[in-house]
C-alpha cells in the first residue's frame, strides 16, 4: 500500500537516499529542507520539495501525511563543540516543533535518523541499545535528547516512533551520494586524495590497540540504510519509542579504508599520521541484532571495496 512521507532535511545526504527509496517503493513524498546543508539538486526527481525549515513544519504539515522521516539536523561533531547553541536550537529545538507540528495534525508516526554519538566511549563493543549512553560532544547530547524527548512523546501522546543510531554512513546510491561542506567522513576525504583535491590524508593517531594501531569503524552502505527506514514505517507501533542500531556488525580500520581506495581507484594514496583526536575510541562497532529481529534487516552491501566503489563513482560524476 502507497503511503505519503515528508522527508525533513530530505537534500541532505542520507535523507536523499531515503526519499529516493521511498519514491521507488511507490510512496508519495514531500521534500523539507532550508538548503542550509543540503543541495536543491540532491532532492529526487519525483519528490515535492519545500524550501523551509522544520520549525515551521506546522505551515505544511497536515492529517493527509501517514509519516515523517526525519533527517533535518547539523552533524559536524567538532562545530557543536565551538557552536554549541546551533545544535541546541536546531536539533532539539527544531524537532520539538516538528512533534508539536505533528501532534497537531494528528500524524502519528515517526522514523527519526538518530546517531552512535548517543554512546559515546563505549564500555565494550559491539555496541547493544542498552549500553550506557553518555555523549562526548554536543552534536551526540543533541540527538540523545530528541530521543528522550521522542519516548515522552510516544507515552503521552501514542506517537509510534522509530530511531535509528547510524555507525559510519559511506557509499552512494545513483545520483544521490555524499557531499559535506565542509567534509569530515573519512571515506570522501580519502576519494578527494585520490582526485587531487588534496595532497595527502592525515592518519589522526596509530597507536591504538586495534591490530594495526589505527582506529576501527563500523561501515554501512547508504543503501542498506534507506532500507532500514523503510522497514521502520512498518515496524512503528502507537505508543512506543523503538530504538535500533544500524550496522554491519564488523569494523574496518582506518588503514584498511585507506588501501581498500588505493586497490579501488588506482591512484596512490599518501598518508601522514597525525595526533590523536580527543574523544576518538579505538574501536565503534555495532550490534544490529535488534534490527534484524525486530524490523527483519538485513544488510546486503556489507563489501568495503564495493561501498568504496559507489562513493568513487559519485565523486568521479560530481566533480566532472
């Protein structure tokens, strides 16, 4: 059965890929976006799109939507340190208009892009949903309090809510790939090496108790990912908050990311090792058993060298 989705912050990289997906699976979607991150050209042929800002979600949101898929937040981990209030305001802020703009219009279900910056250092990996959550930064906290904010709002108010807490997005899917600005994700900063963009990536510590003292990530393909949500429109059950990891279950170093490029693209890729990031764990891996058992996930996509094929492909047509 088709439904119709509002998309927040649906230009943005993932949320791209979400609508994309939506649109194929034969829903109706709406597009809402200020564009402050995300590109007007990202958003799917096909969609509706709304140059807006979710705060003001209650000027377009009415009972003709059966749910929001919400992606609407800034994610630089080191820019919420610096600028902590932008995260405040627009994260949490921004989504408690949307829950009041929802709750409004009588729009009772909810999928909500949440973060393993929820955990923080974790006390042992892989990381389960009833690890202790204690953010290092205020990009984490931020998103950890739309969760609260989401459970309370699931008891009081009957919401049927689904959060899903992302390990390492990569990959591309068509024309809908990543494209920070600025960019921090290894992946693309290690393609733009590869281009010429940059003349070498830096190593950020190669000490670490990992096997070869660099830190280990959790990578899952963009794909894979839009798949979940769609399985979570499914899964949303009135009156209660489900929370998900999403993951491969198994981590690839930062070296291996580095040598999987070279093996991909062909070209060289210079290193340099730098210090450590503060706040950076050895080693982020998820356990995505709640997700297969309880949305029937299963990822597809989990080969390194073909999620670095699909980033390659996308930043190859991007940049021509």
């Amino acid at each position: 059965m088709s439904g119709k989705y509002l998309v927040t912050g649906g230009a943005g990289y993932v949320g791209s890929v979400v609508a994309q997906h939506l649109l194929e699976a034969g829903h109706e979607v709406t597009v809402l976006d200020n564009l402050s991150t995300g590109f007007r050209e990202g958003v799917p042929a096909g969609a509706s799109f709304i140059e807006g800002d979710i705060r003001d979600a209650a000027k377009w949101l009415d009972s003709s939507y059966d749910a929001v898929l919400h992606f609407a937040a800034f994610s630089q981990v080191g820019e919420s340190v610096v600028k902590p209030e932008k995260y405040w305001e627009n994260n949490v802020g921004g989504s408690m208009a949307l829950l009041a703009a929802m709750r409004e219009a009588g729009v009772r279900t909810l999928v909500f892009s949440s973060t393993a910056a929820t955990y923080g250092e974790p006390d042992e990996v892989p990381i389960v949903e009833t690890a202790r959550t204690s953010p290092t930064n205020p990009y984490g906290a931020s998103k950890l309090s739309v969760d609260f904010m989401i459970t309370s709002e699931a008891q009081a108010h009957g919401l049927g809510a689904v959060s899903l807490r992302y390990f390492n997005v990569a990959g591309a899917y068509g024309s809908c790939g990543e494209r920070h600005q600025p960019e921090s994700h290894l992946i693309p900063l290690v393609l733009q090496v590869a281009q010429g963009k940059r003349d070498a990536i830096s190593v950020y510590g190669d000490d670490y108790p990992t096997p070869d003292g660099t830190c280990v990530r959790d990578y899952i393909h963009v794909a894979d990912l839009a798949d979940a949500h769609l399985l979570a429109l499914k899964a949303a059950t009135p009156g209660e908050h489900l929370i998900c990891n999403l993951g491969n279950g198994e981590g690839f170093s930062v070296r291996q990311v580095i040598e999987t490029v070279r093996q991909v693209t062909g070209h060289p890729i210079p290193e340099v090792v730098a210090p450590r990031r503060g706040g950076d764990p050895a080693t982020l891996v998820a356990s995505a058993t709640r997700a297969k058992e309880r949305l029937g996930w299963n990822p597809s996509r989990a080969d390194l060298a073909g999620i670095v094929a699909d980033a390659w492909a996308f930043a190859q047509n991007v940049s021509n």
